[in-house]
C-alpha cells in the first residue's frame, strides 16, 4: 500500500515521524519511525530520518509493505541453552541462524525453534518474536534472551531502552587498530548509497561503541567491544569506519576463504532478572570454527 500526503504551511516545525503519526492512525509511532529507517517514506522521492522536517509543498510518500506470514510454525531445531527458568531463556546462538522470521528465511529461525521448546510463547513481543527481546545478525554468534511471559518481557525491554543491558562481544578485524583503547562516537545511518547497509552518517542516530584490544597478530587485532547502544550493525559498521573491518564480513569488508561468516560473537550478556531484580550474567565461549580460525593465525 502507498500513501501519498502534502506538508502544508500550518506543518511547519513538525518532525516527520510525528507528521506521520498524525494522519495514521493505524501505525504507532515506533511503526512509522522503523519504515522511515528502512526507507519506505520518500520525501520528494528521497530517502529521508524520522527527524525531517519538511517544506510546505513537498510530497511525503509512505509504502506500507505487505505483513510477512504471521502464522509462525514451531520448529524442532537443537538449541544451546545457556540458562532457563520460569521467566526467561538465554541461548547461545550459532552463525547462520537467523533470530526472527522475514523475506528468503521464513523458517529455521531462533523464533521457530524456541516457539517449540516454549509453546507458550504465542504472542509475547509480537506474532514475529515470540519473547524475544533483542536481536543478533545472522552471522554474529553469542548470547540472546527470550522472555517466557508479557511480565519479563516488558521489563526486560524496559531496560534494554534505558541501556542497562551488559553486552559484551569478541571480534577480530584487519590491520593494527590504534589506539588501543577508545571510545567510538559516530552516528548511524541508512547509506544514502545503499539503503541496505547502514553507513555513519551526520544525520544517523546516536551510537556510542567501546573496545580495547585483546591482541595483536600479524595482519589483524582480536578485540572486546561493548556497545552502549544498540543500532543496526552497529559494531561492524564502526570498525569498518575506522577502516578496520571484522574478519569474514563481505557487506562492510570482504569475505575470507578461511571463514565463512563474519568473526563476532556476543560472549557476556547481563541484565536485571525480571522477576527477582538480582543482576545476572551469562557467558558463551568462542564457538568452535572461530577458535580454530585464530589457532590457525597463531
């Protein structure tokens, strides 16, 4: 569906999500915002951020796409669980399996497989993800948690968005990253180049990324990162600015025969229990082809 609308004098000073949220009323705001993000709202024909604001006279044009099938069938995929009670779940994801379901991977998923490990899940967090509260790139290893009720997903989430969320990952890049300890501060964007990669752009959303190197091995540097927030490819697309790209990545980098994904993985993940409010924390190891990749290096 594609709607067409006209910014007038008397919208002057309105952001556009805001704008948008104004006359669709069938779409909240966080709805809108993700598919100005993902370049369904056109300005003049242009890709536009939710912070726009427009000129009386110019033409907005919203593309709601089609709902992808939301009759999400459980699936009986193994699954490493790091931790598991009456509230919630913490996997350690494998490369290549995708988190949630959409275009090209409708099954196969970490929502497939956990909507038959808790069948219960129906309709926590969205039809889409069942109880889950966080992502991870397909190719990116490590800890998620998936809640198992409405109660521990809302707090979890909650504290998701206020950023309490311990996330530690490894990664190894190329080159000598210097210095190394720091403190990355760049905005985070759609690529105004190729809307289906994320570029630092002066127009982007706040992104604040740590690391300090672990490491150094002839040609690369294995370091920890951790987060303080949580954009779209968000450490692999810093890295790749500092023009030190992970290891395997062929969207920000370049692939690398000796390894087919990316080299990532989210080892420590820490949170408030939504239940007890004690702290927790969880680790995973290197899986096993990335610990074989480095003893190779070595």
């Amino acid at each position: 569906m594609v709607q067409t609308l006209w910014f007038t004098a008397d919208d002057s000073g309105q952001r556009l999500d805001q704008f948008l949220a104004a006359r669709c009323i069938d779409l909240s705001r966080s709805q809108l915002q993700r598919l100005i993000a993902d370049g369904h709202v056109t300005l003049d024909g242009s890709p536009v951020v939710a912070a726009t604001k427009a000129r009386p006279g110019q033409r907005i044009s919203l593309t709601v796409p089609d709902p992808v099938e939301s009759n999400l069938i459980p699936e009986d995929i193994p699954l490493s669980v790091v931790h598991e009670d009456s509230d919630l779940l913490v996997v350690d994801k494998p490369a290549g399996m995708t988190v949630h379901p959409g275009p090209g991977h409708r099954s196969g998923t970490l929502a497939n497989a956990v909507l038959a490990r808790c069948p219960d899940l129906h309709g926590i967090g969205g039809t889409l993800r069942p109880g889950i509260v966080h992502r991870l790139d397909k190719n990116t290893s490590g800890l998620i948690v998936v809640a198992k009720n409405q109660k521990a997903h809302t707090r979890l989430s909650f504290q998701l968005k206020q950023r309490r969320f311990k996330k530690v990952y490894v990664a190894l890049l190329r080159g000598r990253l210097s210095p190394a300890e720091a403190i990355i501060e760049a905005p985070i964007g759609r690529d105004p180049r190729d809307r289906k990669r994320m570029a630092v752009v002066a127009t982007g959303r706040e992104a604040i990324t740590r690391y300090i190197v672990l490491e150094y091995l002839a040609g690369y540097s294995l370091v920890e990162v951790t987060p303080t927030t949580g954009r779209t490819h968000q450490i692999r697309v810093h890295l790749s600015s500092l023009g030190h790209p992970l290891v395997g990545d062929s969207v920000y980098g370049q692939a690398h025969t000796g390894l087919d994904r990316h080299f990532l993985h989210a080892k420590i993940l820490g949170f408030e229990h939504p239940s007890t409010g004690a702290t927790v924390e969880f680790r995973a190891e290197l899986p096993s082809e990335l610990r074989r990749f480095l003893k190779e290096l070595a």
